[in-house]
C-alpha cells in the first residue's frame, strides 16, 4: 500500500545572526553551482577571497536587525506552515532548507523512519528558477539516490498562477489595498540575465525581443521573468488595481553581471522623486518573510523612500501561515 509523505524545502538561513554562523551559511549558498554558475575555481575565488571576507559581517549586522527571539524568521515561519499543514494533512509533513539546518537529507531521513514510500516534493518558491526551484530539486533527487534509490518521487511544479496561490496574496494583501495608498509596487529576487537564458529550453527565445515574456513559448515553463509578471498579471485582475496604480522592480542583487531590472533600491527612489507619497509593497516571490523582506525592504526600502520625501510606506507580509496559503498547500499536497 503507498504511503506518502510531503517535504517542503525553503531557502535556509544561518544559525544565529553572529558572524561566523553568517559566513558559513553564505558558504554554503554562495557554493552552489546553480546560484553562481561560474567553473568551480573561479566561483571559490570569488566566493572565498572576495564575498566572504568583505560581505559576511555586514551580513550578520542585517541579519541581526531582522532576527527574533524565537529564531530565524524564514525559519521560524516555515515551521509554522509545517506545524499547521500536519493538522490538515493525514500524510507526515516535514521540512528541509536547502542551505543550513534542517537539511532536505535530515527531512528525508525523517520520512523514511515513518514509512513512506513516496515522497512529494514542495519548494516553497513559487517561480521556477535555476538557482531556487531546480537546485532543490536536484539536491532532493541526490540525496535520495543516496538514502532510497528505490523511492518515488513527486515534484510539484511552479505555482506562480496557480488560482489558489493568488487568492492567497490577496487574501494576505486585502487589509493593505484598502487603506488609501498612491502606487503599489511588485518587488521580486532578482536573477542575471544569463540565468534566464540558461533555462530557456528552446536556446533562443528569452530576452531575445523586449516582449518575450509576453510571445507565447515553450521557455516560458522555466522562464523566471515570464512567470513573475504573470503573478502580477492575475494579483492586479483580481484585486482590480489599474495600470498605473504598480509597478514591477528585482532586488537583492550580487556582483556586477547584468541582472534582471529595474532594481527595487532604484524603483522606490523613482516613486518617491515622482510624487508617490503613500506606498505599498509586496514581494511575491517569498513565502516566508526573511532578510530579503525585513532587512531588505523593510528597513533599507523604507528609509530610501522617506529620505527621499516619501511620506508612508507598508510592506506587506508574506504569506507566511495565512489560513489562505495554509489552504493552497493542503491543496498542493492532496493533487498529488
């Protein structure tokens, strides 16, 4: 008879905002063949002799303004998602992070003494992209070839328009969009260029005409850019928010290779020199609140605005344990 288990997988996250817990982490993500995508040599020179040294204690500072007594955020929420997702589910529900502790090999590990003989895989990114989605994925299926050759393996795919994952923003986002605000504005991780080009299946469509993301394609299963403005496609029809009510920016940017634009940092100055004085924003692409959000915009976005002359900005949450996304993941969980 199958027994099947469910393994959601996030990002990671140090194990305390002190420098040395910080700079192990960053070594581990930044490692990562899939995260820079440059020969083995080359990426530990950069990653060992020049973002390490340099980036780590900066870091840990921002890790430290963002941290809760109970722990990590992005962890500490993605054990609550897992603690409410067991209540709804009859199948084991159990966790892994892709850098850090617990491990997508402690999670598996997990399932296995509870008898499973199938596993579904969530990755709690919504959006496929080489260096989140497919690196989990290839991390899970390692693993398993190590732990279970023998197991089934399911993987859910991106639900970046997944009815029930817009609801879910929505629902999260409602008591914002009510208020009197200006300009909403869709703050997404952004990724270079040439990982675009890398997970586009047919070699030549991405970034190849400036409405690529909009010409129907093949590329466009993987095409991380194409995905996330169809997210803020279906969120403003069915919010009803007009056109010229938001806008779309990437932030969290590493190294000087030509990312996706425009940036979030120079997006917000731009609303704020333009006359924006109320200003919203939502970053879709997390789940779980985290540096990214927190630190990222929440503080360093916030303090660009109202230096700026920006008079009120509000950060949405995340979806985080929303009953509404907690719905979309049983949902998730019970399709496969």
């Amino acid at each position: 008879m199958e027994k099947k288990g469910v393994l959601l997988v996030n990002l990671g996250s140090p194990a305390s905002p002190s420098v040395n817990d910080v700079q192990k982490y960053l070594s581990e993500f930044l490692m990562d063949k899939r995260v820079i995508d440059v020969p083995y040599p080359l990426r530990r020179i950069i990653v060992k002799g020049f973002i390490l040294p340099f980036r780590s204690k900066k870091s840990a500072e921002a890790y430290r303004l963002m941290w809760w007594k109970e722990g990590s955020p992005l962890l500490v929420i993605s054990q609550r998602i897992q603690e409410k997702l067991i209540m709804r589910l009859d199948d084991p529900v159990v966790l892994g992070m892709r850098y850090g502790s617990p491990s997508i090999e402690s999670a598996v590990q997990e399932l296995l003494s509870a008898d499973v003989n199938r596993i579904l895989l969530i990755p709690l990114y919504p959006h496929y992209a080489i260096s989140t989605f497919e690196s989990s994925v290839v991390e899970t299926r390692s693993v398993l070839r190590d732990l279970a050759p023998e197991l089934k393996l399911d993987i859910f795919s991106p639900y970046y328009n997944h009815p029930l994952y817009v609801e879910a923003l929505v629902q999260r986002s409602q008591s914002y969009l009510t208020q009197n605000f200006d300009h909403l504005l869709f703050s997404y991780h952004g990724l270079p260029e040439r990982h675009l080009r890398r997970a586009d299946p047919t070699g030549n469509h991405c970034l190849s005409a400036a409405d690529c993301c909009e010409t129907s394609s093949p590329a466009h299963q993987t095409c991380y850019r194409h995905q996330v403005l169809e997210t803020t496609r279906l969120f403003v029809e069915k919010a009803a928010i007009s056109p010229e009510k938001y806008s779309i920016s990437f932030q969290s940017r590493l190294g000087k290779d030509t990312w996706t634009s425009p940036f979030t940092s120079d997006q917000i100055m731009k609303l704020a020199n333009d006359g924006i004085k109320k200003l919203l924003v939502i970053c879709p692409s997390f789940v779980t609140d985290c540096l990214e959000t927190l630190e990222e915009i929440g503080i360093q976005g916030r303090e660009i605005f109202l230096t700026a002359g920006g008079e009120r900005f509000e950060l949405i949450p995340c979806l985080n344990d929303h009953p509404a996304w907690i719905t979309a993941l049983q949902n998730f969980s019970e399709s496969l």
